[in-house]
C-alpha cells in the first residue's frame, strides 16, 4: 500500500482544503496503479472493468485540472 503526504490547509471557517494538484495526482496515481493491475489474472476484477474506471478517475483530473486553470485565468474584478 502506498502512502501520499497529502498537506490540508485549514480555513477561518474551520473547513479543511486540500490542494487541486494533490487531488489530481492522486486520482492519476490510482488510476495508473488500476491499469497496470489490469493485465493481472485475478478472476474478482474484470479488465475491461478495471480499465473504464481507470480511465474515469483520469478523465476526473483532467477536468478538476481544466476548471483550476479556467478559474485561474478569469481576470481579476476591478
């Protein structure tokens, strides 16, 4: 089992915030850890299974990272 250092950023508010690229690189990680697993014999987990839910968990980076930089780029109101 892996182990990710994952930094929480508490709020005034006393939310706690994790940073978009940590979650990001985790959902990657995961999804890359299932698609290599894919190729395994074991009878409880169906590749082609296996492998649409690695591709959804990158598809859900790819979009978390897309609406980051979407928010990011906005020009500041005056």
């Amino acid at each position: 089992m892996r182990s990710f250092p994952i930094p929480l950023i508490p709020t005034e508010e006393g939310d706690l915030l994790i940073p978009a690229e940590q979650v990001t690189g985790l959902l990657r990680s995961v999804a890359a850890d299932w698609a290599s697993a894919a190729g395994f014999d074991i009878p409880e987990a169906d590749p082609e299974t296996v492998l649409a839910m690695a591709e959804a968990l990158t598809q859900l980076a790819d979009q978390i990272d897309a609406e980051c930089i979407a928010c990011a780029s906005r020009p500041e109101a005056s």
